[in-house]
C-alpha cells in the first residue's frame, strides 16, 4: 500500500466533528487491516481519537502497544511520534510534546511524507512557547 493511498483511506475516515464515530471506525479498520504497516497506521488514529475524547490514557495504551517508533515502518513511525504528542499536548503538557512533534517532523521530511511533515510543524509551532521559535 502506498503512502499516499493510506494517508487518503486515513482522512476519509475521519470526522473531527465525531471522534467516537472516528474511534470505532478506525478500530474496524485496523481489525480488518491485513498489512501491518497500515493496521499500525489506523491505531494511530484509534490513540489520537481517544485523546480527542479525554481519554489520554487509553492513547497512551494503544501508542505502547505498536512499541517504539523508530522500529516501525515511515508512517505508522511518524504518526505515532504526532499522536503521542498530540496525547500530551492535549492533556495540558506541551513541553512533553515538543520533542515528539519535532522528531514526528524529522522523520516525516527523511520519509518525504510531506503532508506529515506540515501537520507536525504545525503541531509544533502551537506547542512552542516562543513567537520566535514559532515562526521559526
């Protein structure tokens, strides 16, 4: 499956106005999923619906269960750097998500995931505390 075929199957299944349609619908999707790659890709999105829903620990969990990033292949890798910084920005600890929005953007512009990488430097320039950094 190609990035940008599973960056699209990713956005169609989003509703931002519904995060729990958006939570049950990506854990079908990653049930059904038969390539491990995008089955990761869609528990990315089941933890980033989760902290959408306050339920950052449950995020966390499924974020753990995937292992450590850099073991996994370029998207599901970079998404779950974005999500669990997502996780900790949205629970009130930006500073804990900094690093994680700037390793997600690292990794994204090396796998030349562009739409990734634009999401992470935006979610990088919120969480900054600093007008300079943010422009930077």
């Amino acid at each position: 499956m190609t990035s940008h075929s599973l960056a699209a199957r990713v956005l169609a299944i989003w509703d931002f106005a519904d995060p729990a349609g958006s939570l049950a619908r990506f854990a079908d999707a990653a049930e059904k999923e038969p390539d491990p790659a995008g089955r990761q890709t869609m528990l990315t999105q089941v933890a980033r619906a989760q902290g959408l829903r306050e339920a950052f620990e449950a995020g966390h969990l499924v974020l753990d269960c995937l292992g450590d990033p850099a073991e996994l292949p370029d998207e599901p890798g970079t998404r779950a750097l974005l999500e669990r910084g997502r996780l900790f920005h949205l629970a009130g600890d930006p500073d804990r998500a900094v690093p994680l929005y700037q390793a997600a953007y690292d990794r994204a512009v090396a796998g030349t995931l562009t739409g990734l990488a634009v999401d992470a430097a935006h979610m990088l320039a919120i969480a900054l505390p600093e007008l300079a950094r943010q422009e930077e």
